[in-house]
C-alpha cells in the first residue's frame, strides 16, 4: 500500500495535477448493486492525455464497497518500479489515503474494501504510448454486518435509537453476547445478577406454575429459529405483542401455538369459513428485559415473564354471515 509519504516530488505535482480536490472532475456513482468501471474503449487502446475520477457511493451509509480487478489488465510500464505515467488508482476519500496504485501487467491481486460507504478510483493517461486493454474494475456491495459483541461499535448502544438498537440485540445468539455488547465492562457481573434466584425474578413463575419449566434462554433462542416457521407455530416479535415499544426483550421473538391455515373440509353450505382456537391458554415466559434509565444513560436490565395467549385447540368455524346457503 502506497502513502502519500512514498511519492516523490515530481509524482506529489501529478498527484494534485489530475484534480484530485476538484469534484467537477469526479463521475458521482450511487451504488445500489454491482457494476463496472473501465477505461475508455477497454478492452481495446485507452486514448492519451486522459484523468478521470470515479467516486463511488454507497447508498446505505452502513454498506461498504468491494472492487475487484478484471484479470484483462494492461497501462504504461512503471518507470523505476513506479507508475509515473499511466495508472489506475484507488483512494479512501476517509481519510485520503491511497489504497494502491497499478500499472504494467499486473492488477491488483485480491479484493480492495472501502472503510466506509465510499471510495474513488482514478485513472490518469499522459501523451505518449498508450496501452491495451486498459482496465475494468468490478465493484458490488458487501452485505450488512452487525458488530461483533467483543468490540464497540461505531455506533455505541448509548448513540442508538431504542428501533435500531431492537435490530442489533435480535441478531445475536446467546444470552451472554447481548449483555457483553450492551455492557462491555461489566458483562460479568450482569450476568450474575441476572441469574441470582431473588424473590422478585422468580416468585410470579414459581408461585402459580404457569411455567412449565426454566428455560434456558439460549434454547429458547434456537428453538424459535428452528421451529418458526412450521405449521401451526409461530415468532410473535413481543414488542408488538404486549404493545411494549419503549422496552427490549431478548429474545426478542418466541414461538406460540396459534390457529392458522385453511379450512377445506368445511360444511358445502359454508362459504365463509375460519380457522378459530377454541382453546386458549396464557403461558408464561422468561426473558431478559432492557428498559432505559432515567436520564438515558444506560439500560435497566431484569429478567421478566411475558404471558402470551397459545392455542392449544382449533376448529373451522362458519361465520355467522355465511352459515346459511343463497336459497335460506
């Protein structure tokens, strides 16, 4: 990788000559899918005494570009083991630094990533022997990626909306990566107060069995991302459930058993029929809440029961409007 400590005196003056700074010069490129940047008249001669600049943007300010190199490359030779005279260049526009310079034979091998949702590529041609077949730079967007629990965030959880955090917190897997992402300093001990048995956290569970048994809540977690979607099961996102929109729950989906499907076998003289539960029961779950704190620095953190209506029995119903033929 090049820095722009690395050009010499006569290589800094080309650097500013081709227009780096101006942006009347840049070709504006919204990038919502893949595409290709090349040369002109690849993959024939490119013509002589050329600079253009490609400035690619993300469209999603959380997506980053990747550009890869047609293996069909081909400029001026190097002068000295440097690309004086005609190059193709990739630029961080973050931070200014250069991401590589090429010329001669050889592309660049491997994937060239942007560190945010932008970069610009530059190609510059002088007045003498121009080459074939020039180049052609495949770019695509690479897919959304959540952060690691380990490390922060660009956006720390404190810096997020309550909507934007809810997506975050859904994708992780286990117990224990939610509170290190929400907590990193002090996850450990988290995770001890949630699992301590005091009276408050257990006693509604306990006092009237309504739980059939204590859930592990990474099971849990599993078990709804493998039984989701089969008949007769069902996710229910449990903000929209208990109308809690100022609260996260993780999980923030459980399975229950609702009534769902068809009703073929219905009577001829039915033509409204309806798949209805003719036995409801309320069940408790245990989950973890986050609610945030007074003032809004930091988060409230419990483990709760959530009840939730499951199905258990259900029977195609004629609707009322429907329950007699055109000739009653």
């Amino acid at each position: 990788m090049l820095e722009p400590s690395d050009f010499q005196p006569d290589l800094l003056y080309l650097f500013v000559s081709v227009g780096v700074q101006d942006t009347q010069q840049e070709k504006i490129i919204t990038v919502v899918s893949e595409g290709v940047i090349q040369s002109p008249e690849f993959p024939r001669t490119y013509p002589r005494n050329k600079a253009i600049v490609w400035r690619l943007i993300a469209i999603e300010e959380d997506r980053r570009i990747q550009l890869t190199f047609d293996e069909r490359f081909g400029l001026e030779e190097p002068e000295d083991n440097i690309c004086k005279y005609d190059f193709v260049e990739i630029e961080e526009p973050l931070d200014g630094t250069i991401l590589g310079r090429w010329c001669g034979t050889k592309p660049a091998t491997g994937k060239q990533i942007s560190k945010g949702n932008q970069i610009r590529i530059r190609f510059v041609s002088d007045e003498y022997f121009p080459s074939e077949p020039g180049f052609c730079i495949y770019y695509s967007l690479l897919p959304l990626t959540f952060p690691e629990p380990q490390s922060p965030s660009l956006h720390p959880p404190s810096m997020q909306t309550i909507d934007m955090l809810d997506d975050v917190v859904s994708y992780f897997n286990t117990l224990e990566e939610v509170i290190k992402y929400l907590e990193p300093d002090r996850w450990q001990l988290d995770m001890e107060d949630l699992h301590k048995s005091t009276w408050h956290v257990v006693g509604k569970s306990f006092i009237h069995h309504r739980k059939s048994r204590v859930v592990d809540l990474n099971l849990l977690k599993e078990e709804v991302r493998l039984f989701s979607c089969t008949p007769r099961n069902y996710s229910v996102s449990l903000r929209e459930e208990l109308k809690r929109t100022d609260t996260i729950f993780w999980p923030s989906c459980l399975l229950v058993k609702r009534c769902g499907g068809n009703c073929a076998c219905c009577a001829h003289s039915c033509y409204d029929c309806q798949c209805t539960a003719t036995k409801v029961t309320k069940k408790y779950h245990e989950v973890l809440q986050l609610r945030p704190k007074n003032g809004g620095k930091g988060w409230q953190k419990s483990m709760t029961d959530v009840p939730l209506e499951h199905h258990e029995e259900c029977d195609c119903v004629c609707s009322s409007s429907s329950s007699s033929s055109p000739d009653g």
